[in-house]
C-alpha cells in the first residue's frame, strides 16, 4: 500500500536491506537512499559499497553517501514538505536539523524492546546476557540515541540457541514487518507514537578487543553465550596450547576422551569447531589430534 508521501531511506548493512526491500517490494515512493560512503575491506583493500547501496541503484534509486550527514539538508528540502524519513541501521548520529526537515520525522526500526538495550548492539547484548526474549520497537527518532518514542514493538522468544547472524536476520524481518504494518496509519497522521516506559539500558560499541575470553575467570556459560553472540564480530579468542585460537562452536558439557575441553571457572566447556593456527576451520578433535603442536 502506498501514500502520497515520498520516503528518504537511511541505512547502511545487511540488516537495512530488509526494510529497504520491503518498502520497495510494496510500491512506496523512494526519493533517495542515504548511506556511509564506500569502505575499503580486506586484504586487498578493494572499495566495498554498502549493501543498501546496490539494492538502491539496481531499482534504480537516488543514492547519496555524505561525509556528513548535515551535508545533505539542501538536497533534502528540495524534495518537498511531504517527506517523511525511515531509518535501519544507518550506524551515524542524525542531527536534529535533519529530523526536522521530515513529517512526522523520521521512523527507526531498533532491534530491542525499547527502552531495554539503546545503543549500537542490542542484538549482541541480548544473546550474550541470556535474555529469554527480545524484539524489534518501530519508534520516532529523536536526537538523543534510541530515546524517541515507540509506535508498536513485536516481542520474540529466546531459546538460548540463536547466533549473532540468525538474530540479525530473524529481527531484521519481524521489523520490516512492523514498519509495512503501520506506516500507512502514519503517514496519513493516524497513529502517534508513545514515551518510552522504564528505566533505559544500553548496548555499547562493540571493539576488536572484545574478542578475548579467559577460562581461568569466565563461566562456561558466558563463553558459549560469547561465542553465539559475537560469531561474526568480534568472534571468541582463547588462549590454548601456545596459540590463539577462535573458537566457532561449543556446548556446555563433560568432555569425552578425544574431545577438546576447556576447564572454565565454573564446570567444562567442549569446543566442536574452531579456527586452528593454520587458518583451517577444524573440530576439536581434529585440533587435539594433530593441530595442537
């Protein structure tokens, strides 16, 4: 279903990609996509652009990639009054000059139940503190990060399995959801959103350093939370047998005779996969027969 109202799209990885897709797929009007500029990426240092990026140009899609995203304010007011704004995962601050160049301003689809984990990784937060639930809140942004208010949220079970890249996808699409469930009652002004309720918490930006992990001080169950919960950045160190070593998978539990185990401070913890010294993605077992040298 689409409005008369034209939409600005701000966003940036993978997780962007659902929405974006989502408000092409389903007709709405699309003046420009804002993202980062292209990134330089690997050994090679080739230039990546962003995912959102090359959706936008293959459906043709204005793309803009400022520096800043004050920059851009002209290029926004020429578009006209009738704009609103949708924002997944842009990964920068928007300045409130920005948001009030939109109407009603500009929509953010945030993966936690606001105000539970505000910040930059509340998918990460939320598997590596062993949260029974989490979710996805459509909310209005504000300047303050993640403290606008809340139009609905979509509440979604844990069983204490999920990986960084399965919780992605899973809240990048009950958002989108979300976002293609309401958007009309808002663009037509016939829905308004509410304040957020209860004490905030927040997620922080999550470093390189951040992989490291010490059995010695570490309970087995925060490593195998770790392990889920940083997959893909920024993974799970540990140091074994002389070597740094990054552990892939891993389940709580009493080792058998040729599996590799850690003693954590709390009980044992076997690792199934891992990243030997050489590069290889082997088994535990394969590392203990003949990588641990």
């Amino acid at each position: 279903m689409s409005t008369s109202k034209t939409i600005v799209f701000f966003g940036t990885d993978s997780f962007s990609l659902s929405a974006l897709k989502a408000l092409i797929d389903n007709g709405y009007s699309i003046a420009a996509v804002i993202t980062k500029p292209d990134s330089r990426s690997g050994r090679g240092q080739k230039l990546v652009s962003p995912a959102v990026k090359t959706l936008a140009e293959q459906h043709g899609i204005t793309v803009w990639q400022p520096t800043k995203v004050a920059g851009i304010s002209e290029d926004i007011r020429a578009l006209g009054p009738d704009v609103i704004g949708v924002l997944s995962s842009f990964g920068r601050i928007i300045p409130q000059s920005i948001i009030d160049l939109f109407t009603p301003g500009i929509l953010n689809v945030h993966p936690s139940l606001l105000p539970l984990y505000r910040g930059p990784s509340p998918i990460e937060t939320s598997i590596i503190n062993g949260d029974t639930r989490t979710g996805t809140s459509l909310m209005l942004l504000t300047a303050a990060m993640d403290a606008g208010p809340v139009y609905d949220q979509t509440v979604y079970p844990l069983n204490g399995t999920e990986t960084q890249s399965q919780l992605y996808d899973v809240l990048a699409n009950l958002g989108s959801a979300l976002l293609l469930k309401h958007l009309p009652a808002i663009m037509s002004g016939n829905l308004a959103p509410s304040e957020q309720k209860g004490e905030p918490t927040y997620s922080r930006l999550l470093q390189k350093s951040d992989a490291h992990v010490d059995p010695k001080s570490d309970t087995a169950a925060f490593i195998e939370r770790h392990v889920r919960a940083y997959e893909i950045f920024p993974k799970t160190k540990v140091d074994l047998f002389g070597h740094t070593l990054t552990v892939t998978s891993c389940h709580i539990g009493e080792a058998g005779i040729d599996e590799l185990a850690l003693t954590c401070a709390d009980g044992t913890l076997v690792i199934d996969q891992l990243v030997a010294p050489s590069g290889r993605r082997v088994s535990g077992s394969d590392f203990l027969r003949g990588y641990n040298r």
